[in-house]
C-alpha cells in the first residue's frame, strides 16, 4: 500500500493552483448524516473554511455515497452538499455525488435506518420523508442535481469513482452488442438519471431497478471486504478486470468501514469509508495528475 497519510493542521485555507480543469480532486466516503463529520472529512482537505464555506477554487469535490441514514443530519448533509456545488461551480470547482445503497433504500422508500430527526428536518421543508425521497420527489430530485449525470459510478481522468465498486458481470448483464463498456455505463447512469427524477425502468420484482440491485456498485462489496484486510487474489483480479474494462488506472470506493483509508489489490482500490459518523478518523482522498494519491487525515481513530 502507497497511500500518503498527512495530517492536517488547521490553520486556514489551502492554496490550490489552477493549471487544469480541476486542479486536484477530493474525494470523501460515508458519512451518514453527521454534518459535522462532513464538514471535517472536506476542511482537512483544504476545501471547506472553518465554517463550512467553499475555500479553494479548481476543485473537484466526489462523494462516494451513503450520505443518509444514520445520524439525524441527512437533510441537512444533502443541502449542504448542493449550495457547495453552487458555489464551487462559480468558482471553477464542482461537488459531485455518486449513489450508496442507503440512498438507493431511501428512494425504494425503505426507510428503516432514518433517524427521527431525519424524519423531522426534511417534513419540515418539504413534507413527507417518504414521497418526498420517492423518484420524482424533491428529494430524489436533489439527489438527481448532486449526481450530476453519473449516479451509479464516475470516471475522472483515469479514476473511477463509486460505493461500492464495479464488476465486470455487472456491465456484461447490461451491455448490448458491440457496445464499449465505457458506453454501457453511460447507459446505466443515464437509466439512474431516468429513474430518480420519475421515468420508468426496468425493474425487479419488488421495484428495484435492475441497474441498482444487489450486485450493482451500489452494493457490492467484494473489494472492501473484509475490512482493513487485503481482499481475496479472485477478488482483486475482478477489480483488475473491471478497470481494465473501463480504461481506468483506480478505483475509489466507501460502503465498509476502514479503520482509515486505504488501499488494496496493487494499489487498484481505494477504500474511503472510515466510519466517521461512528468515531472514526475524518479523512479525504487526494488526487493530483502526477502524483500519488494522499490521504488528508484530521484525527486518529477514536475507541469505539
């Protein structure tokens, strides 16, 4: 493993130079509705000020997912999330998000790990949780505008950005003849885009998009498991197929917690969620072209 751990000092924003479209890009996994943990997991890395304000310029900001359920803050994760994306847009930057399987339950309308106040903050704004999560609803909508055209995964430069990873049975399942697998995942994310904001797809039995069921890289598992572990070698050859597939060099992934973020299978799978909503260490990925990926660390990981 190669990744760079750096500790953070807080002492201000971080200068970030403006040479290419994005001059680097951060990447956080889970944090489950804790704002705060948020907040952290994006000061450590220079972009976000001590209060919570866009604080550099060329940046791109990726969400791996899972930014509901959880602590009560999900709402307010969310919308934070999107005035970001407003403000970085302004400035050069972006703020984007790819789908965990918690959003996933969300807008399937299972709602069983919501915290009450989650309940309470998104009633209070736009009704209820459930129709508003429900695709088409204000919060499937929201959802639709932080994903940005790529719900299910994201390819930056020679990055692949998702939950939970991407195999290559996944996109065989979907690809039409002769089509380049870069081209069937542009048709995934485009069918994710159909369903968030109401149109139909294709779905299972119990109304779950075939493009997001168990097997998708929303859910999918087999390159964060078992956590702070080397995975299986089959399980690393299929991240290896996968990226090869995909013309990529990485992927980055969240969806089991790490004791800190790292990295598998040769350096192929970054893993991102640390658990900081349940006391783990506030951490974001760095990416910069040239350059080994670094891990910006706040904190070692507090006793659970």
């Amino acid at each position: 493993m190669r990744v760079i751990v750096l500790l953070a000092q807080h002492v201000g924003g971080v200068r970030v130079g403006s040479v290419a479209r994005f001059s680097r890009i951060v990447a956080v996994g889970d944090v489950h509705g804790d704002l705060r943990a948020l907040r952290a997991c994006l000061r450590v890395a220079g972009v976000v000020d001590r209060d919570g304000g866009w604080a550099t310029d060329h940046a791109l900001v990726v969400s791996t997912g899972d930014v509901l359920d959880g602590g009560g803050e999900d709402w307010k994760c969310l919308k934070y999330l999107r005035s970001l994306q407003e403000t970085a847009r302004r400035q050069g930057g972006d703020v984007v998000l790819t789908l965990g399987n918690h959003e996933c339950l969300n807008l399937q309308g299972n709602l069983a790990s919501v915290a009450p106040q989650g309940f309470l903050d998104v009633e209070s704004d736009v009704g209820s949780r459930r129709a508003a999560f429900l695709p088409g609803g204000p919060g499937a909508l929201l959802l639709n505008d932080l994903c940005a055209g790529s719900p299910v995964a994201r390819i930056v430069g020679d990055t692949l950005f998702c939950h939970g990873g991407v195999h290559v049975d996944f996109l065989d399942r979907h690809r039409p003849e002769a089509a380049s697998y870069r081209e069937v995942l542009s048709s995934v994310n485009a069918k994710a885009c159909d369903w968030l904001v109401g149109r139909r797809v294709d779905t299972l039995a119990d109304g779950t998009p075939r493009i997001l069921d168990f097997r998708s890289p929303a859910w999918l598992r087999l390159y964060s498991n078992p956590p702070n572990a080397e995975p299986s070698k089959r399980h690393c050859d299929a991240a290896r197929h996968a990226l090869r597939a995909l013309g990529c060099n990485r992927m980055v992934v969240g969806h089991t917690p790490q004791f800190s973020a790292d990295s598998c299978c040769g350096d192929r799978v970054y893993r991102i969620d640390t658990g900081a909503h349940y006391g783990g260490p506030k951490e974001a990925l760095e990416l910069r072209k040239g350059l080994e990926p670094r891990v910006r660390s706040a904190a070692i990981r507090s006793n659970l």
